[in-house]
C-alpha cells in the first residue's frame, strides 16, 4: 500500500510533566511528584502519531528559536516528518504545556502557547496536494481557514481545545473529532454540514456521523491505563490515516480506538505514540 501524504497545521511544545498521586484543586499545593519532559502540542503528536501509523507526513508550525525548539522537534526529526513547514519566531518561545498526571492517568493542562500564537496564515504554504490536512485549534483559527481552503484531500478538524470558530469551518469540513466535553461546546453546530464527525467517548468507545447521522460505532478497548496524554491526539491521526488509506468507516473508527488504547499504556504524549505494527498486532489479538 502506497503511504498517504498527510500534512498536520498545528501546534508544537515542549511537555512539563509532574506525575503525582492526585490532581491538585485550585490553590492546593502537591509534592511527592515526578518530573519528565516530553516533546508535545496536539499538531506535533497528531502529525508523529500518523508518521509512526503509516503516513508521509509534513507538518507546518512555529517555534521559538532557543533549546527549546530542538527539543520539541526531536522525535518529528528522529522519525522521518517533514518539517521544511516549521518557521522560528525571533520574538517569542517555543510552546511550552505544563502537564499534571495523576496515579489513573487522568490529567491537568496548562499551554504556554508561545510562537504557536503566531502562526500566521502566510506560514501556511501546503504544496504537493496532500491526500489529508489534519489541524487543530492551538494555532491561530485563521491558520485553520487558510489550510482549509487549499481544498486539497480530505480536511479535517480536531476541535480542540474547544474554541469559537466561524460557522464555515464547521460546515465546510470533511471529519470533525471532537471529545465529548467539545461535542457539549459546539453543540448542534458541528452536525451541520454535510462531513463526517467523529465523537469519542472515553471508556465508553466512539461513533461517527455522516450529516446528524450515525454510521458507525466501536467499543472502547480494555488496556492498563498509565497516561491519557496524547491518546486524543493519536485518535485524530490514526482515524484520518486509516481514511486516507481508503478503509471502510466502521474499520477506521476500530484502528483509531485501537491506536489511541495503546497510547495511554505509556507516560507522555510523543514517547507513547504506537507503530503501525503495534496496532495491527493488537487488533490481531482482539480477533
Ligand atoms: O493533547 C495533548 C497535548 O496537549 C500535550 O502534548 C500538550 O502539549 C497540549 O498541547
């Protein structure tokens, strides 16, 4: 099967990570906590997660200048995504994500979004009429109308973290992903147009709708949960791959259920992200 070419408009940051026993409440202090770093940012680990599933992938972000910078793209360098799409901004940092994960994997963000805030839509060059665009809502939204109207493959939206957009980029996309915290924000609003969405549902599994409608449907997996960071992300990337490869709905909802299952099994975001023979295998298993 040839690779499809997929190119992710979005963020990248570096993850601070402090894993404790619990979450803090607000003005709440808690210690006894391990410390990682991670590369991270949702465009970065959706454009990772769909170079590590199968896909060609080239990805279109800023960054600041500094350290931080090498670090964030590490592992976009190491394994093979096309980052000539990357600019450095001389004003501002790299994004940085101050993550806390509790003892089930649950976690708290907090964006630094530095340079990502100014992605602008002149960065935004998409050349080679990719088979897919994958965006995200860490970047200016101008970004995300200007990577939609390259009209190039499938367009797609993972609608996080929930913001207000204007009302054409929920009409005009062919899959919107959303959570089912995002799903209550947008409401009704993203079942207008005539594209797919995809909801998940945690432990409960997801669905895709085509127009309001169902069309699909899949049982969550039953894995060791250690951290949830990324698992969205590696859903994201994995649904539009498996689209892009030409897979029938119904299996594609599967390999992403599957990809994003075996991304919680491990810490952080960009470390956790599976191979494309890892999800085959597990899919296997599950037969
Ligand atoms: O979706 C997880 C990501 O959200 C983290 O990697 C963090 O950087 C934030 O962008």
């Amino acid at each position: 099967m040839t690779r499809p070419r997929i190119t992710v408009v979005g963020s990248t940051n570096l993850d601070l990570v402090a894993t404790a026993e619990k979450l803090p409440v607000a003005g709440e202090t808690v210690t006894g906590a391990t410390f990682a770093q991670h590369p991270g940012g949702k465009g970065a680990n959706q454009a990772l997660a769909a170079c590590r599933l199968g896909a060609d992938v080239s990805m279109i972000a800023r960054t600041g200048e500094g350290p931080n910078r090498d670090a964030a793209l590490a592992l976009l360098k190491a394994d093979g995504v096309d980052l000539s799409g990357i600019v450095s901004d001389p004003e501002e940092q790299t994004g940085v994500a101050l993550i806390a994960v509790d003892k089930a994997g649950e976690n708290q963000i907090v964006v630094a979004s530095g340079a990502n805030g100014n992605l602008s839509p002149d960065n935004v060059k998409i050349e080679g009429a990719p088979d897919a665009i994958l965006c995200q809502l860490e970047v200016p939204t101008a970004c995300v109308l200007a990577a939609m109207r390259t009209k190039s493959g499938l367009f797609a939206v993972n609608l996080a973290p929930a913001a207000p957009v204007p009302v054409e980029l929920l009409e005009t996309a062919d899959l919107l992903i959303v959570n089912e915290g995002e799903a209550a924000f947008y409401g009704d609003g993203i079942h207008r147009g005539e594209g797919m969405v995809a909801l998940t549902l945690g432990g409960q599994g997801a669905v895709l709708y085509r127009a309001g409608k169902e069309i699909a449907r899949t049982q969550a997996f039953t894995v060791p949960v250690i951290d949830t960071t990324g698992a969205g992300d590696t859903f994201c990337a994995a649904l539009v791959l498996a689209l892009a490869e030409g897979c029938e709905e119904g299996e594609a909802l599967r390999f992403a259920s599957a990809a994003s299952a075996l991304a919680v099994t491990k810490p952080g975001a960009q470390p956790s992200l599976p191979w494309r023979e890892e999800v085959d295998a597990f899919l296997e298993d599950q037969d």
